[in-house]
C-alpha cells in the first residue's frame, strides 16, 4: 500500500455567525491499495474533543497499526477507489437527506440570516450554545415567530444535577454554573415546543438524562463520549454521527435496533469530507429510513470558499453532490501536490 499526502489549512468565513472559530488543519489522503486501485480520503482530529494530533495519525499510517481515526480515512479511500475503479458515483440512486442549517456565534447574526433561511427552505436550524446562556436565552426569544425547529448544541456547557428547586429560580448569572432546568426555563412557550432537540447538555449518564428528558419534555441528543455498553440509551433519543471520527454503519444499525433516530453530520472538515458524510447520510436513509432525520451536511459560510468547496453546491437544505467518480473532486485531486509517506 502507497500512501501520500496533502496538508491543508481551512480559513475562517467572513461572517462571524456562520464561521469556524479558528483556521483548522488536516491531511487528504492518496492511497493506492495493493491491488492497484486508488482512492482519496480526509484526516481530520479534533484535539479539542481528545484526538491526538494530525501528527501522530500520520505517523500511523507509515505502520500497521493506524489509529482509529487513520483507520477510518483508509476505510473511505477503499471505498473511493473501488468506485473510482468502475468510473461510478458513490451517490448514484442514493435517496436525499436535507440538511439543517448551520450558526456558530449565531447571537451575532441579524434576523434576517434567519428569516432567509425559511426563505430558502430550511425546516431547522442548528445552534451553538454555551458561551453566554444568559444572551442566548434572550437571543433565542427574540426568534420565535420564526417557523424553525431549534436544534441546540450545548457541548456539554450544563452541569449534570437537575432538580427542581422548591422556590422560583433566580435570574442567570453566567458565572455559575447552571442546570438545563434553569437555562430551559428562560424560554418562552413557544420557544419551548419548537426544541428539535438539546444535544450532549451535559456527560452522559443515564438517570440523569431520563430524568431531564421526562420532566422538560425535550428529546436529547448524543453526539459525543458514547457510553462503553451498546444502545439502548435510557434518556438519549436521537444519536448523532460523525463519519470521520466513528464507524458510522455498525454505530447507527445498534441505535436504529434500539428505537434512536439518526443524524449524520461532517466534522467541520474538509469538503473532501463532508462530501463522506453526505454519503454516510445518504446510504443509513436508504437502510434505516425515516429513522435518519436531516443531517448536518454543510458547510456554508464555515470557512472561505476555495475550489473544492465550490464543487458542493446546495439548494436551501438539499445538498448537490459533487461531480466526479467515488466521492467526487476528481480533477483537482489529481492535481495537489503530495507527499508520500508510505
């Protein structure tokens, strides 16, 4: 096996709403398989969220014993190249799944960002929460004549105890820390019922998570530090998936078995990546069907346009899959320049 490799740095967008905190890197991968066959894929860890760094999955990829990051890429790229073999698109005959639309420091972005996503026909909406709850709150309010369901992403910004106090709670104070009863209780009614879901409010543990489940009415979603023992989740109903990071078919047939539904989406990487978990996405809604809700499956605005992205085209929630064989981008693969390492 032949290995080669193209670093890259992906720029932030211009609008401070819808952009990447900060530049991130990664690697694209060649690799040409013993049989001859070649194909691409992306390597992108998240040190935030316990990757080890770029380094050390390269590193791996030079012996037999790739990381689980590395191993997955290697698993793309054999995928890529069996397609790319038969002059194929791995999207052929694959049913859509739309997308939600994307905010990062969405507290920055005028209303009419959000109006135009109903304009453009967007069902929901995916925010960062976590950084200011007290704003958020407020922010959120503000948006609730908008026909959009709200998918909040907390990262694990609550703390874990949740009990009702017997007396009324006092106001936010964003130096301490909260409970999502607290934080959910700011919201207006409307605001309320329209909750697609509250994604990883604080680390999973199954009592408490029924117990905020049940008593606020609101569906959780697991994304990060999945439990060791397979699903069912007691208080996780939905369970998203990242391609780039975990071992996407097996992870979504266990929690399909288990009731949970599905949303795939990117890992903030490279277009040569999202196009992977638009496919992911794509292939679980012809298996697992309406159990695979719409994903997170671009990247608008993420990061300052370049060719490759420019390859991935969307209209309003749909998102057109690139031209080329396997998972597209064929021409200006060809033409990185790369570095072997194997």
């Amino acid at each position: 096996m032949k290995i080669r490799t193209h670093h890259y740095t992906l720029q932030p967008g211009p609008d401070p709403w819808r952009a990447a905190r900060a530049p991130r890197q990664g690697a694209l991968l060649e690799v040409t398989f013993d049989e001859g066959t070649t194909g691409y894929a992306d390597l992108h860890p998240w040190a935030e969220f316990g990757h080890a760094p770029l380094s050390d999955h390269l590193a791996s990829l030079t012996t037999d014993e790739p990381t689980h990051l590395a191993n997955l890429a290697l698993r793309h790229a054999r995928t890529d190249a069996a397609a790319r073999r038969a002059g194929v698109s791995l999207f052929d005959g694959l049913p859509e799944v739309l997308s939600h639309a994307l905010f990062t420091d969405w507290t920055m972005a005028p209303r009419s960002a959000f109006e135009q996503c109903v304009a453009d026909g967007y069902r929901t909406a995916k925010l960062k929460i976590g950084r200011d709850l007290e704003r958020e709150a407020e922010a959120l309010n503000q948006l609730a004549d908008l026909p959009l369901r709200w998918r909040l992403d907390a990262n694990a910004s609550f703390q874990g105890r949740d009990e009702r106090p017997a007396r009324p709670l006092p106001p936010i104070r964003t130096s301490e820390p909260l409970v999502p009863t607290q934080w959910l209780g700011q919201l207006t009614d409307t605001i309320r019922n329209n909750i697609a879901f509250l994604e990883d409010p604080f680390p999973y543990e199954a009592d408490a998570w029924t117990v905020l489940s049940e008593r606020e009415k609101v569906p959780l979603a697991l994304d990060w530090e999945l439990p060791s023992s397979p699903p069912p989740w007691p208080g996780a109903q939905i369970l998203v998936i990242k391609p780039a990071a975990q071992d996407a078919f097996p992870l979504a047939l266990a929690a399909a078995h288990s009731g949970m539904e599905l949303v795939v989406t990117h890992s903030m990487d490279h277009p040569l990546g999202q196009s992977v978990a638009l496919w992911t996405a794509m292939r679980l809604r012809q298996r697992h069907g309406d159990l695979v809700l719409e994903g997170g499956l671009q990247a608008a605005g993420l990061y300052s346009a370049d060719e490759f992205s420019e390859h991935i085209r969307t209209r309003g929630p749909q998102t057109i899959p690139p031209p080329g064989t396997g998972f597209g981008f064929d021409e200006l693969l060809e033409k990185l320049p790369w570095k072997t390492i194997r």
